[in-house]
C-alpha cells in the first residue's frame, strides 16, 4: 500500500472508515476538508440521523455538481471476505474492501479530479458542487431527497449533475446511464373468509379468487419501451397467506409486487389499469403504494456529450447509454429540471462479499471527470 497516487490514497482513507447506513464515521468531514482546501464553500445539512453536506465553488453561471453517497451496505460476516472489509488492501492490481466500487472510489476520484482541475484553472467558468449524502444505500428519507428541497428553497438550480454510481459493466466508461426506470411497489391485501378446508362452502378462499387476477397482471403488456428504454415490468416478490395449519382456509392473502417502468407510461397509468384488472376479477381488496421514484431520462445535451468526450479522450471507448439497473438518487435531482447521467467504476461486485474494483480505473475515472469539468466550464 505504498506509493499510491493521490486518488487511491484517498479512497483507501475513505474506506477505512465503517460506514454503514446511515453513519458517515468522518467521510464527509474528509472530503470537506479536501473541497475547502481548493476554494468551496462546504455546508453541512443534518437531517434527522443522517449527515449531508452541500459544498459549492464559483459565484454565477452554470452549476456542475458531483452526487454520491458516503454510506455502504453491511458487510455481512467479516471472515468471509479475504481480508477485512473495512482494511482496504490492493491485490494483484484489485482495490479491495467495502465501498470500493459503491462508491467510495468515484467519491475519491470526483475530489482529485476537481483538485487537479482548479490547480490548472483557478478562474475557471460557472460553478462546481458537491451533493453527499449518507442515506443513499437506506430509506432514503432524509438524504439526497431533503438537500434537493433546501436547494429549492434557497432557489438553487443545479445545471448538470454527475452521480458517481458504479455504471461500468467490464470495463471503466463502457457504459454511461442517462436515465432510469421508475420504481413503483404496491402491498395488496386480498380479504376471504377463514374456515375449514373440509367445508370450503362455508369459506372464501382469498389464495384461489386472486390467482386470476395475478396471473393476468402478470401477462399484461404494459408497454413496449421506447429507444432508451425497456419495457415495463411488473414483478410480484413475495406472497404470505394461512395459519402455517394445513386444514385451514386462510382469511387474508398479502400479496408484495412492483413496477419497474418507462417514461411511456406514469405512475397514474400503473394504478389504474392495476385497479381495472383487480375490479375485474371481483375482489375484495386493498392496495397499498408506495413511489420511490419517477423514471427521468437525459437523452442529449451537454452533459452527456461531455461523458462521452471525456470517456473516448481518456480510454478511447465509445461508451454505451443505458438505463437498466435500479433507482438511484439521480431520481431526486433530475425533477429540478438539471441534466443527471450516472458514471462510475464496474459493477460486477457491489454488495457482495470482496466488493473489489481495478485499482487503475479509479485513476482512469478521475482523468474522466477532470476532462468533463474542462469541456463544460472553460
């Protein structure tokens, strides 16, 4: 662990540090410490249990920000990772440890990125942010979501905005995500009449009158997509009903269920056309809703010829736009109007057991990031 460059180094001390949602254990201290360092103004914005911070650099023009999060998943049993999760450690050319491709490392290379990038042009055009959370990886609630509405209310637009989410799928920069499919999760409670299995006449079986129904939302074709998306899909996670007894007809059917969908259709369509087929089927229902995100889309503009620029100068690749994957907090910020594309390490281990990332791409996506931050504000 000698010799490391600056990037590296950076998220190793990031690494190193537990933070497990929603804690941040120091990490936004340290990349405040950096930022202020190089001229930005760094507010730290509390919100219940969970530390964010705001930090900006210009005084007009436009506004590029960096988003990230400084939280990450539990480890789960630390003897079953090579080494421990919280040591990073690199190994054959691998950085490994927690964090390290989600997202501690696109944090570390946004911050060495713009330190390179102010060293060579201090008067620099527009403005440079950082929108950190520690909530991203957890409910979600009192991160990214409540600094978006201070921003609003301090009438603060951000222009483009840059969330350093592991995109890549094999190799740094291959992929860029422009938008995302919205997420829409349902809880739907089918009510019957408990009785006994010997004399089903005298009960209403909710597991039997909702298969019909279920099988045909299943079967429906919600839409067909569009040139950025796939097409809708409708997918049920969990099913519960009964006692645990095998002669009892339960009374209740819960039934848990979700829709990943395009911006062909909203979250009114989804509703219902999901309540037609439930009427049709004559049930004696509830449902239950919960949004976590509209689907956003940034097809063209600035930023993402600026991505793809910085990428193909860096790597000489020609990356790929996508919107597959799940929600992310671009979700909160792109409604603001600002133009949001995801661009991070490779994904292949995030969340697992020896999360690991090319200890060489996290240099590579800081060289990206300091020509993105040259072709949009000089």
């Amino acid at each position: 662990m000698t010799s490391l460059t600056p990037t590296l180094e950076l998220a190793c001390d990031l690494m190193s540090r537990q933070s497990v949602t929603p804690e941040d254990a120091g990490c936004q201290q340290l990349m405040m410490a950096r930022l202020e360092a190089i001229g930005f103004q760094c507010q730290n914005l509390r919100f219940e249990d969970v530390d964010n911070f705001w930090a900006v650099r210009g005084d007009s023009g436009p506004l590029l920000c960096f988003a990230g999060h400084t939280d990450v998943v539990p480890t789960g049993p630390a003897e079953n990772w090579q080494q421990p999760p919280f040591e990073p450690i690199i190994k054959d050319g691998m950085l490994l440890g927690r964090g390290a491709a989600d997202m501690k490392g696109s944090l570390a290379a946004m911050v060495t990125a713009c330190e390179r990038f102010i060293a060579e042009h201090p008067k620099h055009q527009g403005r440079i942010a950082f929108l950190i959370t520690s909530d991203e990886e957890g409910p979600s609630v009192n991160g990214t979501v409540k600094v978006v509405e201070w921003l609003e209310n301090q009438q603060e637009k951000i222009t483009w905005c840059l969330v350093g989410e592991p995109s890549s799928s094999e190799e740094v920069g291959d992929v860029i995500k422009n938008g995302r499919r919205g997420s829409l999760g349902a809880v739907l409670k089918v009510r019957g009449v408990q009785g006994h299995v010997a004399y089903p006449h005298l009960a209403v079986n909710p597991i039997h009158t909702a298969t019909p129904a279920l099988a045909a939302l299943s079967q429906e074709v919600w839409d067909e997509g569009n040139d950025f998306f796939p097409a809708t899909s409708f997918q049920i996670s969990n099913i519960n009903g009964g006692t645990g007894a095998t002669n009892v007809i339960p009374g209740e059917l819960e039934v848990v269920f979700n829709f990943r969908f395009s911006t062909e259709l909203t979250e009114d369509d989804l509703k219902r056309r999901t309540l037609a087929i439930l009427d049709a089927h004559n049930l004696d229902y509830r449902v239950d809703w919960t949004l976590s995100g509209h689907p956003f889309l940034t097809a063209e503009g600035p930023l993402v010829e600026a991505a793809q620029a910085a990428i193909t100068t860096v790597t000489g690749r020609n990356a790929v736009l996508s919107t597959e994957g799940g929600t992310s907090d671009g979700r909160f910020i792109a409604p603001t109007g600002a133009q949001v594309v995801e661009l991070g390490p490779v994904n292949a281990t995030i969340h697992k057991v020896d999360e690991q990332v090319s200890a060489a791409d996290l240099d590579t996506l800081s060289q990206i990031y300091e020509v993105m931050l040259g072709r949009l504000l000089t």
